[in-house]
C-alpha cells in the first residue's frame, strides 16, 4: 500500500492546529475543520484545505486526526449528521488524540471496522508547546500494521511514538499518565506552599526540588505550564466544562472502579480539585 498523503484534522485547539501546521510543513495535504472559523482561515492561509465539516475532511483524506475535547464532541466528529462515517473510503484511517477512555473508542473501531476502515486510539501527551516542536508523544492502541501504515505522518510531529497494545490501550496508558501528572502537580504546588510559608527563597526552592530525587518534568517546564495548570484548579461555575485535568482525573477514577483497582491518594486529589481548594492554586508567587 502506498504511503499516505492526504491528512485531515478535526479539531484545530492548543493541540491540533499545530500538528496542523507540522503536517503542512512536511508536505502532507491536509484538510482541516473546526466549528470555529478562526483556525480553519489560518491554516487555509498557510495552504490547507478548509472543510465545512468533518464528513468534508473525511472525503478527501486517507488518515484523519480528531483532537477535540471530550466523548460528545468525538461521537459528533464520528456519527454525526456531517460526521466521517458518511464519507470514509474504504482503506482509510481514523486516529484519536482525544484522551476518552477505552469503551468509546472500541465502540468507534467496531463501527468503522464495518465499512473497512480502520482506527488507532493515539491519545497524546507533552502539550502545546511540544506540539509547534514536533516533541508529542503519542501511546497508540491498534493493529501494528495500521501503526506503520501511519507512521510516517505521526512522525511529523511526535519524537516518541508507543504501541501500547490493542485499541483502548492507547486510552488506558494515557490516564495512567494524567493520573500521574494530576497528582504530582498538586503535591508541587503544596511543597511549593509550604517551603515558602517556611521561609524559604522560592527560586531556592524549586533549585531543591530540581536538584533532588523530587525532579519531575512538572517541574522543569512549571514557569510556562504552571499557570495554566493552576487556572485548572480554580472552581469552576455551575455547568461548566471541566477542565482537561480534571476531567481525565474523572474518567481515570472510572476506570479504576472497572477494574477494581483502588486509587485512594488521586480520589483524594480529584475531590480536593473539583472543590477548588488545592492548596496555592490562587497563589501567583508559587
């Protein structure tokens, strides 16, 4: 099979339209959406196609990338009215960088399965800033020939690409990460805290931490990430969206319960974030 030229990408946030521009970069074709019409004129403009929809993207591309927000908008992306499984061809590949959980992406692969098309569950971490370097690690649940059918086109912006295992795997790998993650940026900002209540110079602190066994990449990229991490700890309104962190907290405590594995510490910091008291999360200095 020849390799893939034609790329679409639904979902033009932090994350995809970046990814977006490195494809474009590489000398892919790509075929872009997105329900706001600001990325999509951007990324026109630096020579993609603009698509009126995902159904669009899908019919004129041999890989599409979802990257946007959550299952609802994902099931839209999929099974809506103007969604790809109206517009597959039969060959083509639908990848998900949307961090889901395994049941919906298993339920996207059998539907799609149905119409000779095949999926990857290829959640991603490393955020924005690796996004416009092409440092995305992506962990990826499918079938390893797939994998390296895409290679190629996730190399343009990854440096670490994982076969996790059959679909859903992909998912359960990157919770595991956010679970990680969540807790240990709770547990930063609280020693943050608590060394600077103490007296300790903050500079001097994180030098501390950095230079111990307490390092963490959290900490090594905090003074970019760490306000946007912090902005994801404050209450939020009644109704509202939850944040990417706290979300993937939820579905990571889901899955736990499936399993029946028990999660005391990240239940514990999953309530404390949806209470919105994490300690030193409304303290600019930290």
């Amino acid at each position: 099979m020849s390799a893939i030229a034609n790329v679409g990408v639904t979902g033009l946030g932090v994350i995809g339209k970046p990814i977006a521009l490195r494809l474009l970069n590489a000398g892919f074709e790509v075929a872009v959406f997105d329900i706001r019409a600001e990325p999509v004129r951007e990324l026109a403009a630096a020579g993609a196609r603009a698509c009126a929809s995902s159904m669009e993207v899908a019919a004129c591309s041999e890989l599409v990338i979802s990257l946007v927000f959550d299952n609802a908008q994902t099931d839209d992306v999929v099974f809506g009215a103007r969604g790809i499984i109206h517009a597959l061809r039969p060959g083509s590949i639908f990848a998900t960088g949307s961090t889901l959980g395994p049941a919906p992406v298993q339920r996207i692969a059998s539907a799609l399965s149905a119409q000779d098309c095949a999926t990857l569950d290829m959640p991603i971490t490393g955020g924005y800033l690796a996004a416009a370097d092409g440092k995305l690690v992506l962990m990826i649940g499918g079938a390893a020939a797939t994998l390296e059918r895409a290679r190629g086109v996730f190399e343009s912006f990854a440096h670490v690409i994982l076969h996790t295992g059959d679909i859903g795997s992909g998912q359960v790998a990157k919770l595991a990460h956010q679970l990680v993650m969540g807790l240990n940026i709770v547990a930063l900002l609280e020693g943050l805290a608590l060394g600077t209540a103490g007296g300790v110079d903050i500079a001097a602190l994180k030098q501390v931490l950095g230079d111990g066994l307490a390092n963490s990449r959290v900490l090594q990229i905090w003074s970019e990430m760490g306000p946007r991490w912090k902005s994801m700890l404050a209450p939020a309104a009644p109704g509202a969206p939850l944040p990417n962190l706290r979300k993937d907290l939820h579905t990571a405590l889901e899955i736990a319960r499936m399993l029946d594995v028990a999660l005391p510490v990240a239940t514990a910091a999953s309530c404390i974030a949806d209470a919105g008291c994490a300690t030193g999360h409304d303290n600019p200095l930290l």
